[in-house]
C-alpha cells in the first residue's frame, strides 16, 4: 500500500470521526434547548457533550454558524415529518387536516425548538425550508390546476400564501397557547378549506372537501 493511499484512508477516517462528533455535539444542542430553552451557552453544549468548550467551537466557524447547523438540524427532524404528509391521500378535507394535525402537533410536542426556529425566521436554513416545503405545495395545486385545463397561474402564490398562513396562526398560538392543539387544527383546516373551495371555483374546477384527492391528481 502506497503512503498516498494509507494518508487518503487516515484523512477519510478523520474526516468521519468530526463529522460524528459534529452531529453528537447538535445532537447535544437540541437536547439543551428543548430542556433549557432558546437562551443557552455554548458551555451548556459542551457540558451535555462531554467535550471541552474550545472542542465545540473547533468545528463551527463561529457562534453563528453554530446556530444556523443547529437550525439546519431542528429542520431535518421536522421535515421528516412534514414532507410524507404532502402526499395526500383520501379526501381533500383529510388531506388538509392531516397535513395540518402534523405540524401543529410537531410544534406542541417540540415548543422550544419551534421557537428557535422562529428567532432565526430569516436565516438561511429557515428560509430555504420554508422555500421547500411551498415548492411541494405548488406542484400538488399546478397538478390539480393542469388535470382540469385551469390557469396554473395562481399555483404558486396560493402555495406560498397557504404556507404563510399556516405559520403566522401557528407562531401567534405558540407565543401564547390559551387554545387547545385541536382547537388551531380545527380553525386552520377550515380556513384553509375555504380558500382552496372559494380558488377551484373560481377556476371553474367542482371542488369540495368531500372531492377525493385521486380525483384531482390522478
């Protein structure tokens, strides 16, 4: 074995070796917040790690690429259960309540790590999940629109719109949760009904919370 490949198989080793200890330590972050809060200490990080502080630090740039992996980490948890619920099935009405039920859920049983979320809104990782999940949203609605020869136009601007609604009725509850989770469900499944009904008919398209899914997408 020539010394260039044993020097590629130590590097690629190393190279694994941070790369475990970089998640253990976000791993360790989530861990912190969802006991402590949003306002935590890189110290509190190292201490839930076992690492020194200085440890932690070697593998962020700085505190606030920290934050943004933490975030990026938070992200892939919620995205793992978010994503599945938009592919629909069943009825239009229980597609939304499904979907909706998730997230709302997601944020009661995870609050402190939505809420850090919230504080980085306009981060990178934030953003570009929020981008994601209404990219998946507008080709259900361009779907549907195209299946019945509809304008697709509106499909991007309901998405993006369905998806700031969502989040604003979400974020204001969570600051202040004196409703039940089924209760925001309810209102936001309805809301949201209503504005897909009041669109398809506007459209020309015969739609109601009864339509089954398979119906519009084919």
């Amino acid at each position: 074995m020539s010394q260039s490949t044993t020097s590629d198989g130590r590097s690629q080793r190393w190279d694994e070796h941070k790369e475990q200890r970089r998640a253990r330590i976000l791993d360790s972050a989530i861990a912190v917040i969802e006991e402590s809060g949003v306002d935590f200490s890189v110290q509190a990080i190292a201490a839930q790690t076992g690492l020194p502080r200085p440890v932690v630090y070697r593998h962020f740039k700085d505190r606030a690429d920290l934050d943004e992996q933490i975030r990026q980490r938070i992200l892939k948890i919620l995205m793992a259960d978010l994503l599945p619920s938009l592919h629909p099935a069943g009825t239009v009405g229980e597609a939304v309540a499904h979907a909706v039920t998730t997230y709302v859920l997601w944020t009661e049983k995870y609050p402190r790590l939505h809420h850090f979320l919230g504080i980085g809104v306009d981060k990178p990782a934030v953003s570009g999940a929020r981008g994601q999940i209404s990219s998946a949203l507008t080709t259900l609605f361009v779907s549907a629109l195209s299946r019945t020869g509809a304008d697709i136009a509106p499909a991007r601007p309901m998405a993006y719109g369905t998806i700031g609604f969502v989040d604003g009725v979400v974020s204001s509850w969570r600051t202040s949760p004196s409703a039940p989770a089924e209760q925001i469900v309810s209102l936001l499944t309805a809301s949201l009904l209503a504005l897909l009904e009041t669109t398809a008919k506007e459209q020309g398209i015969d739609l109601d919370r009864t339509t089954p899914v398979v119906d519009l997408l084919g």
